[in-house]
C-alpha cells in the first residue's frame, strides 16, 4: 500500500539569511542556495507525488521592511529562471502586478497579470493564461500530471481572501457570498485547501501564509535552515504526514 501524500503542499522556506550568517557569507549566497534547494525539493515534491506546491518566496510585509531587499530579489529572479527554463511544471504567480512591478520584479508582474491567478491578475474565469488553467472540477493538477507550483511573491494571505470575497461579489452579488463560494473561488484560482505545510529554521507560526487554505492543514516545522533541507527531512516531513490521522479540523 502507498503511503498517503499531501495533494497541496505549502512551504515556508525560512532561514536564508540565518544560514548565510552561520557559515560567515554574504546573505546573497544564502538566497541563491536557497532558490537552488526550491527547485530541488519541487524535484522530490514530483518524485513523491504532490499535485501542487506553493512557496512563500516572499511577503508582502517583507517586500516593505527588509533592509537585504536586493539580495532577496535576485533570489527570487534566480528561482524564477530555473523553474520556467522548460515545460516540465505548471508555474503561477501569486502576487499583485504593481507591487512586483515596483519591487522590479517585470517579468514575474507581466505573469501574474496573464496568470490563472484571478485574485492579481485581475481574472474571475478558469483562464489559461500564463499560468495552468483550472479548471472547477481539477483544483490541484493542471490535467496533465505535471506539477502546478505556486510562487507567492509580494503575497499576504488576508489580500488573497478579499480578493477572493470580491470576486465573488462582483459574480453572484451578496446573496451568493458564503464560505463555501469563495473556497471554490480559490480552488478556481489554483489555491485549493492545503494538506500539508512546512517551515524550516525552527519557527512555529503561519505568519499569515495560506490563511484560508490552512484551516484543516497538518504542520510540520523543521529544525534546519532552508538551504540545509536536504532529502531525509524532506522524507520525514512526508513520513510525519502519512502517520497522522487527520482530523481535518476537529
């Protein structure tokens, strides 16, 4: 018998910038070793059988605040460029197009605009844009087998939900506004519920990532900071989630 595998899978990869200053190097090495270990473990993630995988590349109130903006923006450039290199995955953007333009970010704002992603790119249908086209009845997979990999850049889980909300409204009007339409709003969108989430470099906390998605979703933190994540927590990550007996919120 196969073991149970997390459909949705959403990441939190912590701890770049804490593993560059544990091995004495400048914090952009330790966000292009940590895109690298993305697209690794995106690798495992289709090995394993996970459907759709949505990384936390960078938040809203990050995209503000931190002083190693640059560095973290040629991190995500990087990731970018490596996982768009061929066909082989279904990649979306979750981010609003000014606030990526702004942060410089052009291609990654001219995707989200042409993205599936309706809640940025402005779209209320199925769409096949730039991204994987979902369809109603296929929240998780773009159809095809490939994996859908959700890069959530300039996100923050609350925005998504109002858009969302609104996209709802603007559809079916106040009559039709319950919990129910808008979850299938964000399954629509390519964000269906989470199974499972992981962060690494210890901390223990959503930060606001995956809100709506994450109500009946298993946790997993890891010890190590992300560009150490290598194979064995991976497996153990998964392992933790098929011993589980889902509850799914009880």
């Amino acid at each position: 018998m196969s073991r149970l595998v997390p459909r949705h899978l959403g990441i939190v990869p912590d701890g770049n910038r804490r593993w560059a200053r544990r091995h004495g190097v400048p914090a952009q090495e330790g966000y292009l070793r940590g895109a690298a270990r993305t697209v690794e473990v995106l690798r495992w993630c289709e090995e394993a059988g996970v459907e759709t995988v949505t990384v936390w590349a960078l938040s809203l109130d990050n995209a503000a605040k931190r002083p190693e903006l640059p560095v973290m923006l040629e991190g995500i450039a990087a990731l970018v460029e490596s996982l768009t290199a061929g066909a082989s995955r279904h990649v979306n953007v979750l981010g609003c197009p000014e606030h990526l333009s702004s942060l410089g970010l052009t291609e990654l704002s001219a995707r989200a605009r042409d993205s599936a992603m309706g809640p940025y790119g402005g779209r209320t249908g199925h769409g096949n844009g730039t991204g994987a086209g979902v369809g109603a009845g296929d929240p998780y997979g773009g159809g095809d087998g490939r994996l859908r990999v959700n890069l959530a850049v300039a996100y923050d889980g609350r925005e998504e939900i109002v858009a969302a909300a609104r996209a709802v409204l603007a559809e079916r009007g106040t009559e039709g506004l319950d919990s129910t339409a808008v979850g299938e709003r964000l399954g629509r969108w390519g964000q269906p519920d989470c199974d499972l989430i992981l962060r690494t470099s210890g901390e223990q906390r959503l930060s606001g990532f995956l809100l709506w998605q994450s109500l009946t979703a298993e946790l997993h933190f890891s010890p190590e900071h992300w560009p150490d994540f290598d194979r064995a927590a991976f497996d153990a990550a998964l392992t933790s989630f098929a011993g589980r007996e889902r509850r799914f919120g009880a």
